[in-house]
C-alpha cells in the first residue's frame, strides 16, 4: 500500500500534467484566432489593391469619356470653320465665330483636365504596382504562416495526445476517492487542486496558514486541505525532501 507521501507525489504528478494538458488546449484554442489575424492581413492589402484599382478604372473611364467628347468636339468645330466660308451675313458669320471660340475654350479645358488624368494615371499605376506587390507579400506571408499554424498544431495535438496516456496511467495510481477529492477541488479552484506549502504560505493562495496546521503537513501522515482556498496542500519539505549533501 502506498504511504501518504507516494499518494501526495502522484497527486503531485497528477497536477502538472493537468496543467500541462491545460497549456497545450489553450495553445489549440488559438489557433483559429491565428488564422484569423493571418487571413486579416491579407483581406486588408486585397481592400487597399482593389481600392487603388477602382481608382485607375475610374480615371480611365473619365479620360475616355473626355477623349471621346474632345474629339467629337473638334470635329464640330472644324465643320463650323468650313461653313465660315459659306455664310453671307455679317450677324450669321458672328454668330458662327462666336460659337466656334466658345467651343475652343471649352475644348482647351477639356484637353488640360485630359492631360491632368494621364498625369494622375501614372500615379495610380504605380500606387497599384505597389500595392499588388504588398498584396502579394501579404499572401505569401500568410501560406507561410498557415503551414507553420497547422505543423503547430499537429505537433500540440501529438503532445495533447501523449499527455492524455500519461494522465490515464498516472491517475490509475491514485485511490478512488482521493482521486474525486482531487478532481471535485480542481473543478471549483481554475485547474489547481494541490498546492505545496513553502515556509507557512500555501503557494495556491499566497497566504499564511495557521502554525498548528505547519505542523501537521511537516508529519506527512494525513491529508490536509487550506483553510483559505481548500486546497490540498502539503509540506514541500516534507514530500520532496532535498538531496541529502555528498561528503
């Protein structure tokens, strides 16, 4: 039968491959949200590069509109310069000459918002340029990333995995009851069921037992719990006593 320092250790034991599993499901547990941010990255550089696309299409689409209007406009006035020749009233060819100016102004602005959208265009062209290549960056990043998460997570599956075996084999040890004592308390105390008392602090609660109770722990024949969180403890002195000095 196992005396009451072997059935602390195992509990002992018990409790860091507790802890031990619970790290690496938390590891798993972030996981998506690690996809997430990976994936975020790269919808952001996509809005930025199809912003900057919608841009370039918009000036284009503008500079061919004023293009086709520009055109059709200065053939009108060359039409209205040939009919010069033909009017014989003074008022009709005033009339005509005065349209024709008209119509040169407003093709003269025309032809300066032309050449400031090809003058635009290049900077456009060369903010998508550097945006598909930020895009591209960004989903190269994010590939990289997302086989790097999921060699993560095999690997913590693999070692969830060995600590489940561990845990089976080590909680086989324990006794029944001591065994439900333990997960009972673990359930209602985040995870931790056993704490080591160092000095007179309980190191689950950070704080000070009563003197009697120091006692107790230092016999190591009973199991006691803390009167402020209810946590198995014991005598870390007492359960793992320090190497005896070699001469």
């Amino acid at each position: 039968m196992a005396s009451l320092r072997e059935k602390l250790k195992m509990l002992e034991e018990l409790q860091q491959i507790d802890l031990e599993t619970n790290a690496v499901r938390a590891e798993l547990g972030a996981v998506p949200a690690r996809k997430v941010e990976a994936d975020a990255r790269v919808v952001e550089a996509r809005r930025a590069y199809d912003e900057a696309k919608q841009r370039l299409d918009g000036s284009e689409r503008e500079r061919r509109q004023i293009e086709t209007l520009l055109g059709m406009e200065r053939d009108k006035v060359k039409k209205w310069e040939g009919r010069l020749g033909e009017i014989r009233t003074p008022r009709e060819y005033a009339a005509l000459s005065r349209e024709i100016d008209i119509a040169k102004k407003t093709n003269e602005t025309q032809g300066e918002q032309l050449r400031a959208l090809l003058a635009a265009a290049t900077e456009l062209r060369a903010t998508l340029e550097a945006r598909g290549d930020a895009l591209a960056e960004e989903e190269e990043r994010a590939e990289a990333a997302a086989a790097a998460i999921e060699a993560e997570r095999a690997a913590a599956e693999a070692r969830l995995a060995a600590l489940e075996g561990r845990r089976a084999g080590a909680a086989a040890q324990v006794e029944p009851g001591l065994l439900a004592k333990y997960e009972n308390i673990k359930r209602r105390r985040a995870g931790v069921a056993i704490a080591p008392v160092v000095g007179a602090t309980c190191k689950g609660c950070h704080r000070n037992i009563p003197p009697q109770l120091s006692i107790v722990l230092q016999r190591a024949d009973s199991i006691e719990t803390c009167p402020n969180c209810h946590r198995i403890i014991y005598s870390e002195g007492a359960v793992n006593p320090p190497a005896p000095a070699t001469a």
